[in-house]
C-alpha cells in the first residue's frame, strides 16, 4: 500500500488515520469524489504523515513559476547510418538468441537439435 496509513502506520496519531480514513471514503473518485480534491488531500495527508509541511509534493505538475520548462526544445539529430545498421544487427542477434516468448519451431542454440544426443 501507498498511502499513509501503511507501514505502522507512517506517524499519523488514531484520530489523524480516521480522519484520512473518511475524506477516501467521501472523496475517492470511485465513489463520486473529485480526482483533483482527491489528489490534493493525499498530498496533505502524505506530507502530515512524513512531518513536512503540506505543499505541492515533489514530481507532482509544475508550478505556473516553475522555469525549468522554459527553456529551448533541443532536437536530437539521428545516428549515421553504419550505426543503425549495427544496432539494428545486434538487437536481430539478441532476439534471436534471448526470446521473450517460447516459439514453437524456433531455433533455440541452447536446447538440442532433433536428433542430437543430449550429454
């Protein structure tokens, strides 16, 4: 479990858990709540709990002041071709050789061949 009251529960007092326990049961979306009342109030109680003050948790949306989306969009220019080749070449080789799936009728190098003794 994610939320504030996991893991002994995460230095909220009784009344804090009930009181986290009744803004889910009124407010999660599943029963009727709004998603982003929701959000906030898990944020808050999630900040309660770690003894910070309550605000806008870390990787959560940016700020409207927040400069860091500010800057120039860079585009990345695409590998020469002799190195998508070898890339290309090399996952065909991985593929082949690790399979994520077992393909019937596939060649696997680390089972026998039909036919083949096995030491």
């Amino acid at each position: 479990m994610d939320g504030p009251g996991s893991g002994g529960h995460a230095g909220l007092t009784p009344e804090q858990r009930s009181a986290y326990r009744a803004f889910v049961r009124t407010h999660h979306p599943d029963r009727g709540g709004d998603p982003e009342v929701f959000r906030a109030g898990l944020a808050r109680f999630r900040a309660l709990s770690e003894g910070r003050p309550a605000g806008p948790a870390p990787g959560r949306a940016p700020t409207a002041d927040d400069r860091r989306y500010d800057a120039p969009i860079e585009i990345v220019p695409d590998l020469p071709l002799p190195t998508r080749v070898l890339v290309a070449l090399i996952r065909t080789i991985r593929r082949r050789t690790h399979p994520r799936v077992d393909r019937p009728g596939w060649f696997d190098p680390r089972s026998p061949r039909p036919g083949e003794d096995t030491p």
